[in-house]
C-alpha cells in the first residue's frame, strides 16, 4: 500500500490504524480504544454500508449515474428477522434528484418493529426548488415552514423569507460592489447598515439610523477600540497576534446621563496568556480571579484551577477522547468508554437509542430528562421530570435547513409560569438574528458579518414600547462574560466552567436576558442544554447529545466537540472551523465550509518545479475549512500583500516557501487577528503541514 497512511501515533502513544482493500479503497478505521468502523464498497466504489464504532449500521443506494437515492439508518441491526430479539427503529431516507443532479425531495420514514412485524411510524418532506436559468435554490419547506430565497444580478443573497405557523419573516440584504454587506433589513422594514474602510474592514455598525458601535483598528487592521454606548471597549495583542487584555473606559467624547452603578466604565478587564503552542494558560479576570488552565500532549484540557480560591476542574479522557468520570480516572471503574456513547459522568447518567441519539439523562439531584427526535435526528420533544414531581414538556421545531424556528411548553402548568411558553426565532443565515416571546422581540448584532461573537442586543419591550440597547463583551474565544448598557451600567456577568456551562452569573439588572454560551450556541434553561444549529450540546461533559451528522467528516468520535473550549470553536455543531484536512479529502464535503490551501493549487499546478498538472495532483494538500465569505477575505487580504509587491492577483513566486509566507500572513491578518476564528496554533500547525507538503513535492 505505497504512500497510504497505516496508523498515526500521538504524543501520548495511542495509535489510530487504517486498513485497506486491493483496491487501495479505505475499508477498517481502528481507534485509539481498539474499536472498528467499517467501510464496504460496490463494484463501482461506491460506498454501501457503513458499521459505526459502535454498531450502528448505515447503508446506501446508488442509481445508474452514481447518485445517491437511498440512505438507511438501522441501528445495531439491518436484519429483520433479529428485531424479535432486539426492537429498533430503522430511519428510511429517499432522495429524488432533478436532471442537473440537484436533490428536489427528501422523503424519510420510520419503520420500527412490532413484535417482530416491521411497521410504517410516520412520513416526512422536505422539498427544494431551483431557477431553472441560475440554477440558485429559491425554495425549500418541510412540515413545520417554507423558506423562500431571492438573489441579484450576481447570484448574490438578497432576501429570505420565512413561513411558520402561519407567521412570515423576510430579512432583506443589500451589498457594495466589493461584495460587503452594506445592509440587513429586519422583518419589521429597519435596517442594520455596516460602514467598512477603503480597505474593506468594518468600521461602524447602525440600526435604523443610530450608530450602534464604531470601531477602530491598527495599522495591521486588528481591531483595537470598540464603542460601546458611553464606555469603549480596548484591546491588545501580543507579538504573535493574540488578544493579550481588553478592558473598558469612558468614551472621552460622551456625555453621561442616566444612573450609573459603582462598576460603570470599567465593567470589564482580562488579561490573557498563552504558551509556546499557543494555549491559553491563565486568564486574570477582575471579578472571577486568575484562572490557570493545563493541558495534556495532545492539547486537550486537564485542569483549569482559580489561583485566588485554590478550587479546581480536572479532566481525563480515554484513548479516543471520551471524558471520564472522576472514580473512573482514579481506576475505580471502567477507563474505556464503549462506542464512544458515554453512560456516566460524575453523577449523570446518559442512555442512547440504537441511532446513538441520548433519549435519557438523570442529573444528579434526581431530576430525569427524557428526549425525543424526528426522522433528521433532531430533537423534538424534551419531557423534564422535577424532583418535586411536576413535569415539563417542550416541543421544538425546525426548517428546512435545520435552524430551529420555534420552542413551545406544553404541559398543563406552562400558563402558571410567568416565563416565556414560546419563543419565535428569526436567522441570519446560520446566526440568530431574532427571538420573539411575549415580552418583546430581542434582535441581535454581531461584531462582524462573518462572527458568530454577539456585538449588542436590542430589546423592543411588548409592555412598554421602548426599545432598550445592550452590549455584550466576550473573552478571547467569543464567549459573553458581561453585559452593559448604553450608560456604561453593567446589566450582567457571569462565570464558566472548562467547557462552557454557566456556573455562576449576576443579574444586576434583573429583565437582563442573556442566552448565549460558546459561539453560537443558545442557552436552553429547561434542559440545560445548548442548541448549536445542527446538533445539542450537553456542557457537564462537553459533549454532542449525538451523532455528528457529517459522520467521519467532522472527526473520528462523532460525539467529540474539541479537545478544548479555549482553543477552538465549533458554531454549526458539525466540523470545527479552521479544521485542517487534506485537499480532495472527504474530511471537507458537506460541512458547507470551502477548502483553502497555504499552498495554492493554481501555484503548483502552473510551477515547474513540480510535476502537479491538474487539481487532483494536488490531493493531500493541506486545506482549512472556512466560510465562503472568510475565503474571499483571506484572498483579498493575499491580493493587497502581493500588490504591495508589485504583483498581480494570480502572480506567484518561484518558490513554495514564499507563497506559504505570504498565505500564511494573510491568514493570520483575516482569521487569528480580526475576525478571531482560528488561533496563532492552529495556523502554524497548518504551515508546518503545508511546508511538508511542498518539500514532498520539491517545490519548498
């Protein structure tokens, strides 16, 4: 098997090993607990039938022209006559495509077993429209809502309506011809305008006309002072480009009104740390101390301890990344979790179905959640059942694409409560835009047009009919720690655990509403859980409630979010963006993220130092999934650094070495320094791979 990997050794010693058939096609995937996953082929090489680390099975079917039009979900079994023994639902997917090859109907069903009897459980929809000239998706809808899309001359997004429960919603879009959005226009007809320097970075945000934040940046474009109603936000950066503190000061400018608390002004200031591999070592916080974080040879997190109050997290993991519990880390029960489905975690107790999704959880103060999903694996249902014996029940609901439209308590105490019963949620795209509950509509303004990082939110009040602006200020990693108002006044903080649950907040202002945790991820207060757009996320183990629904797209344990939360981000709960996979490799298809190489294929393909002549020579290089518009960003970045060389947009250099340099600083310029996706680590360890790659090649 001449240049195909057979195993990979990490720093602490666990070996993942592949195997292959005569075909050279990739067959058995051994992890690092000496678990398999299965891979079995057709003829044609399709890919047939897949066997999970745990059991669960997956088949697919193929037409005359190769394209998929069937996929079967079975569980732990796919033969009939074995569901006496063991009941499971099996989930049908059925894909009618149009003759381009786009998909125009996704029919699914469930079929489960009756005393050995297979049986039809319920049918669902979902259907796509295209222009038949662009070929653009104009419409999709499901059972629960319809989406209608509208584009300009350019192909451009300009409109995105949304039916559900009988309500509409369009979100309007407008862009310069540089191809920055200049505009978002609410359901309500007001327009969120972003202003951008000549070099195309962000300068100041509006709503209906007022200035929401205005920002300022240095002469490498990092942004460095924010306003933030009568106080401005600062930042500074270490020499490697990282956020070394920020803090708040009053705007010299404003003129302060408005009852102020002792803490006004100077709401928020941290510091920040990092080691030679670019981790976060110590965060210095003004209200919750010096944290201190370690972590172990591979990156994932051990300890995060309070240097003031000497309490402490700590952490263990088996060979493939499951978290363990404390009495199974001190050897006193089993230290491998099997098929990566974790049953217990200091206390909870976790059951999954035989498609891997968690239908159970019993937290420890005897409280028991009880989950159910539709036919796409998407919760559904959530049944919470209180230690004092009243019960809850919420149903959710869905569009088209997967983004949640609506959650709604249903059971027979949900009118005594004075909380919210439903909640109403307009997207931008794959960010929360808007949330509607009987209180108001609270609208929300990111830092950028491609952050998932909360900038201000905008509470229109059902009781009053005023319209109260709020700020959020996040930590290195996006993550809210305050709020304040447009006086400066802080509204609320809150503290964190490693992986991102809220374990302690301060409302000052107690209406303050604050549902965000890591990026992109809503704060669900009956279950605990986040809602991360594809999937949930449990915070107690840092965890997917399951299965990835990219599979081994997203990474080798579909249940894994990352090895640590202060490193990396994760906003559609599929592959961590800024992952690095080679070019060609299926690590990148369906994650809706472009591939971009250090090393640009055109460069290789076009160099006479290499024998590459097309794009598929260029399999294995090193590429990073990013979003269209980041992609475009990073190129336009590369594009004034060769300018300033004198060089044209698809001019090269004779040798690898100085495009990676200059890919590489492009790069860190868009994704490490302003839009803070992707850490200082992250990017070196793809140069170190891209110049692997080159010298490989003989092109370095």
């Amino acid at each position: 098997m001449n240049g195909l990997p057979l195993n990979r050794t990490n720093a602490l010693g666990h070996t993942f090993a592949y195997a292959y058939d005569k075909a050279r096609r990739l067959t058995v995937l051994t992890n690092e607990n000496g678990e398999t996953y299965r891979l079995d082929y057709d003829q044609t090489d399709n890919l047939i039938q897949e066997t999970g680390w745990d059991g669960k099975i997956t088949a697919y079917g193929y037409d005359a022209a190769g394209q998929l039009v069937q996929q079967t979900e079975y569980g732990q079994s796919n033969n009939e006559s074995r569901l006496k023994e063991r009941p499971e639902t099996w989930h049908i997917h059925h894909f009618k495509r149009n003759i381009l090859g786009q998909l125009i109907e996704k029919q699914s069903r469930k079929v489960s077993d009756r005393n050995g009897q297979s049986k039809d459980e319920g049918i669902s929809r979902t259907r796509f429209e295209y222009d038949p000239i662009t070929g653009n998706l104009t419409k999709a809808r499901n059972q629960h809502s319809s989406v209608e899309l509208a584009y300009d001359e350019l192909d451009r997004l300009i409109g995105e309506t949304t039916v559900h429960n009988g309500q509409s919603a369009t979100v309007g879009y407008q862009y310069d011809p540089l191809g920055n959005r200049i505009r978002t226009i609410l359901p309500d007809g007001r327009p969120i305008d972003y202003l951008y320097y000549g070099s195309g970075h962000l300068h100041q945000i509006s709503l209906d006309g007022e200035v929401v934040s205005d920002i300022e940046r240095d002469k490498l474009h990092r942004e460095i002072k924010r306003t933030q109603g009568s106080i401005s936000s600062l930042y500074d950066y270490d020499p490697m480009g990282r956020l070394k503190s920020q803090r708040t000061v009053w705007s010299s400018a404003q003129t302060l009104h408005g009852k102020q608390n002792p803490l006004a002004g100077g709401a928020v200031n941290r510091r920040y740390a990092y080691d030679k591999a670019g981790n976060l070592i110590q965060s210095a916080d003004q209200r919750s101390g010096v944290l201190n974080y370690i972590y172990d040879k591979i990156g994932r997190i051990q300890e995060a301890r309070n240097s003031q109050t000497g309490r402490s997290e700590t952490f263990a993991f088996d060979p493939a990344h499951n978290i363990l519990s404390d009495k199974a880390a001190e050897g006193k029960g089993g230290n491998l979790v099997s098929g990566n489905r974790l049953k217990e975690y200091n206390g909870i107790e976790y059951t999954y179905d035989a498609l891997g999704n968690l239908i159970y959880r019993q937290l420890p103060n005897g409280e028991n959640q009880y989950y159910q999903y539709d036919l796409e694996n998407q919760l559904v249902r959530a049944e919470i059942k209180k230690p004092a014996g009243n019960t809850e029940i919420w149903t959710y609901a869905y569009d088209p694409f997967g983004r949640r439209l609506s959650k709604e308590r249903q059971d027979k105490l949900a009118w005594t409560s004075t909380d919210p019963k439903r909640t109403h949620f307009v997207w931008d795209g794959t960010r929360l835009l808007q949330e509607y509950t009987y209180k108001g509509s609270y609208t929300y303004i990111y830092t950028d047009q491609d952050s998932y990082e909360p900038l201000a939110q905008i509470f229109d009040n059902a009781k009053d009919g005023k319209q109260y602006l709020a700020y959020f200020h996040n930590d290195q990693i996006g993550i809210p720690r305050e709020m304040t108002d447009i006086h400066g006044n802080l509204l609320w903080y809150g503290e964190y655990t490693a992986w991102g649950r809220l374990k302690k907040d301060e409302c000052v202002y107690r209406n303050a509403h604050q549902p965000f945790r890591l990026q992109n991820q809503y704060f669900d207060e009956e279950t605990g859980l986040h809602y991360n757009l594809m999937r949930y996320y449990e915070p107690e183990a840092g965890r997917f409630v399951n299965q990835d629904p990219i599979g081994l797209l997203g990474g080798d344990n579909l249940y894994r979010f990352a090895p640590n939360t202060q490193e990396w981000i994760d906003p559609w709960g599929l592959v961590k963006l800024g992952g690095v996979a080679p070019y060609g490799s299926k690590k990148h298809v369906g994650d809706n993220l472009d591939a971009h190489e250090m090393l640009r294929n055109a460069f290789l393909k076009d160099s006479p130092l290499t024998t590459i002549t097309n794009r598929q020579g260029a399999k294995g290089n090193p590429a990073m999934g990013l979003t269209k518009d980041l992609h475009r960003a990073v190129h336009d970045a590369e594009a004034r650094l060769r300018a300033a060389k004198g060089m044209g947009r698809n001019d090269y250099f004779k040798r690898g070495k100085d495009e990676i340099r200059i890919m590489y600083r492009a790069m860190q310029e868009v994704l490490v320094e302003n839009k803070k996706v992707i850490t200082q680590n992250q990017l070196r360890q793809m140069r170190k791979q891209a110049i692997k790659f080159a010298k490989k090649h003989k092109c370095y």
